[in-house]
C-alpha cells in the first residue's frame, strides 16, 4: 500500500470512529429522562449512566496510551473498537440501571483504547504541514456525531426504545473492525522495548476514581475525606512518574513543554465548562418546555452543526496562523455562549436557547482542531501515543467533571429524587446554577489558551 493510500486510510477509519463514539455518548444523554422513567431512576442515579463511562476512559486513557505506544497503536485501537461493539448489544439487554452503568463502564474502556490511538495514528502516518488539515476533518467527525446524536437518538428513542441507540452502534462498530483489518496496513510504535509502569497506571486509577466519587457524594462529611485521598494519590503519581524508568505518563512533557501543559490545561478546563450543556439542556427541554426526544434533539443539534462546519476551516487556518490565537478567541466565545444559557427561565424562548447554542458551537470549533494541533505539534514523534492519550484524558476528565459539577448541583438542589412537576423550580435552578460556575471556568480558560506561548516560534 502507497503512502497516500496509508494515509486516505488512517483518515477514513479514525473519522468513522470519531464519529461513532460521540453519537452513542450524546445519544444516550437524549434518551435519559426515558431510561430514568423505565427503571425508575432518581437525577444522581441517571447521571451515572453518562459519568460512569467517562471515568472508566479517564481512568484508561493513560495506560492505552503507553501500551499503544509499546505493542502498536492499531493492535490497541482494533482492540478497543471490538470491546466497544460487544458492549453496545450487551448494553441494549440490560434489566436495570446498575446493570447498563456496568456495560457503560466496559464502554469507557474499549472508548479510551480507541481516544488513545486514533489522533496518534493520524498523526504518525501525516506530515506537519497536513496536521491541522487532518486534525480538523477528525473533530468534524467527533461533532457530527454529537449532531447526529441528539436528533437520531431522540428518533429512536422515541420510536424503538432507547435500547435501539445501542443496537445501531453495532454495524457501524462492525464496519469498522472490517476496515481495520482489510484497509489500514503496517503498525506504529514510539517506545518498543519500554516496559509497562503497571504500579503508576492503578496509582493514577485510584486517584481518579476517589476524586470522582467524593465529588458525587458531596456534601456528605466522608467526601472531603475521599476527594483529599484521591488529590494526595494524583501527587504521588507524579512522583513515582518522575522517578520510574519507563513511566506510564511522561510527567516532564507538562513540567518542561509549556505549549503541551497549557494546551492541555486549556483543553481540560473547555471540556469542564461544555459538556454537560447537552445532559442539562436534555433535562430542561424534556421537563420544563415539555418537547419530545426528538424535539428536544432537533433544538440541540444546533451546537454540534455549527461546530461540524466551522472545525476544519479552524483546523486548516492553525497550520497557517498560530493555534493560540485561534483557540483562545473560540474560548471566548465558548464562555459568551455559557452566558447566555445561564439568563434562561422557564419563560425562555426555543429560538434564543438556538442561537445561544450556535455560539457556543462556533466557539468550540475555533478552539479544539486548532488546541489539538499544538498539542500533537509540541511533541517528538515518539510521544505521539501519550499526546494523543493526554488530548483523550483532558477530554474525558473534563467531560467528566462537568458532569460531577451537574451531579454536585443536583444533589444539592433537589437530592436523591426522580424529578417531578413539583421539584421544576429546583431544576431550572440548579441548570442555571450549572451554567454560572461553567461560564466562570471557561472565561478562566482563556488565560491558558493566551499564556501557552507561540508554536511556531517556540517560545
């Protein structure tokens, strides 16, 4: 296979799959109320079904990232896409919440092998000057599935259950494998012969793990404790990390690469602000303005559209002018369209919660292909597989703590009970309280996206 069908190749596989595991995530986060209402499931309980697979791929998406690294980044990204279409069947059949929070879990991780490798793939197999480019057309296809998700799950959601958004990853997933095995010839490694820090991947594991879940069961007196635990257990990871031979996760990329920390810091911190727009705004559509599923889809399809559109034009102008500018202006406007969200009321009109979302969908388009591409850009070639993982986990992470500040807020506000007519004020609420603290994160943000310094000159 010639250079240029290696790379036609490496493009199509990772943009399907961008595309497939955002579809699944933001479908699932449409078909919530229905979930809830079948197995009778409070707010904290439902919030678990989006948060449990995000902590199963931060917690994964480290280790993946090194093991790609060592055995080959196509082995690791067959392997996770095999384990992602098991789960989805098995997900579909489940009897009870816990049951589908457990298939979720296993989603996350067959999710992280495959965040882990497919922006590494991608990146070995292209040139510098093509990066963005590519990089671009990649986060075109991660936002076209959160577009299609909403709309489409919402459909099947109301038309076949919300089983059914579960059973249609399956031939996709199944394509998938099929193009991987047929069409994407020859392996990549960065550190053949390193051995794996297993001792720093559970240290990492367990410090995510207690975060999280003290986040969740705030303010119970236990989850200071836990939180606390979890932060001096990321501390030690840093130090084991920096005294290992063959460490899971280079700590001096981030203590050494201010472009690399702050992109990524950058990214962690857009994720923390954004992601639970779409579980809110599901919550309030269905409950408050009382739209169907598919209703509800069609409104927020709007914010990923924009953001389908707008990415590889972003993409292609940050191989061009420098990625700081671009990303940090997007942040800005990602933070006006937060703003935004936070003045709505239960009189607010669908128009205005439209153009809101439009925004904030320009605005992540201008920040995340140009963020990426510093990210991958700031590395030697044999850190590929860790900076395509640390672009994973800040993603992740941040997903996943903008979900622990919905849960956090939901627990405050209206405590462990399935939401009900009488409990609409606390809801509306406790969203608007959720905007407020992401549209504070996201202008704090901004500061990052400034301060990394310039790619191109490498200050």
């Amino acid at each position: 296979m010639n250079n240029n069908a290696a790379q036609l190749s490496a493009l199509i596989i990772a943009s399907i799959s961008s595309f497939l595991t955002p579809f699944m995530i933001s479908s699932v986060n449409i078909a919530l109320p229905a979930i809830g209402k079948e197995f009778k499931s409070d707010a904290v309980l439902l919030s678990w079904v989006a948060t449990s697979y995000l902590l199963a791929a931060a917690v994964s998406l480290v280790p993946f990232g090194k093991l790609a690294d060592i055995y080959g980044r196509k082995k690791v990204f067959l392997s996770g896409q095999i384990i992602v279409t098991v789960t989805s069947l098995l997900a579909a059949f489940s009897v009870s919440a816990p049951m589908l929070i457990v298939f979720r879990i296993f989603q996350g991780v067959g999710g992280a092998m495959i965040f882990a490798t497919s922006i590494a793939i991608l990146t070995s197999v292209y040139p510098p000057q093509e990066r963005g480019r590519v990089l671009g057309i990649a986060v075109a296809a991660v936002y076209i599935g959160l577009s299609c998700g909403p709309f489409f799950g919402g459909w099947l959601t109301q038309h076949f259950s919300w089983r059914s958004i579960f059973l249609i990853n399956i031939p996709l997933g199944l394509s998938i494998i099929w193009l991987v095995l047929w069409k994407l010839k020859g392996e990549w490694t960065g550190a053949q012969g390193d051995k794996f820090d297993l001792i720093g991947s559970v240290i990492y594991g367990a410090a995510i793990v207690a975060i999280m879940y003290g986040i969740t069961i705030i303010p119970a007196l236990a989850s200071i404790w836990i939180i606390l635990a979890g932060i001096l257990a990321l501390a030690g990871f840093v130090k084991w990390e920096t005294r290992v031979r063959y460490p899971v996760f280079e700590v001096s990329l981030f203590m050494e690469n201010r472009t690399f920390s702050y992109s990524c810091l950058a990214a962690l911190i857009n994720y923390s602000a954004t992601f639970a727009v779409g579980f809110l705004l599901s919550l309030y559509l269905q409950y408050i303005k009382g739209l169907s599923p598919q209703g509800a889809g069609l409104v927020l399809i709007s914010q990923p559209m924009v953001m389908a559109v707008f990415s590889p034009l972003a993409g292609k102008l940050s191989d061009r002018i420098e990625p700081r500018v671009i990303a940090s202006l997007g942040m800005a406007l990602t933070t006006l369209g937060l703003i935004l969200l936070a003045l709505i009321t239960n009189h607010t009109t669908l128009l205005y919660i439209v153009i809101s979302l439009m925004v904030l969908g320009f605005g992540f388009a201008l920040f995340s292909s140009p963020n990426m591409n510093a990210i991958m850009s700031s590395v030697a070639k044999k850190y590929y597989g860790i900076a395509s993982g640390s672009v994973g986990t800040m993603r992740v992470l941040g997903q996943m703590l903008s979900m622990g500040i919905a849960t956090l807020v939901f627990a405050l506000f209206i405590g462990r009970a399935e939401i009900v007519p009488e409990l609409y004020p606390e809801l509306i609420k406790s969203v608007k309280i959720a905007f407020i603290i992401s549209s504070g994160l996201c202008a704090a943000g901004i500061f990052f996206s400034l301060s990394r310094g310039d790619l191109r000159s490498g200050d």
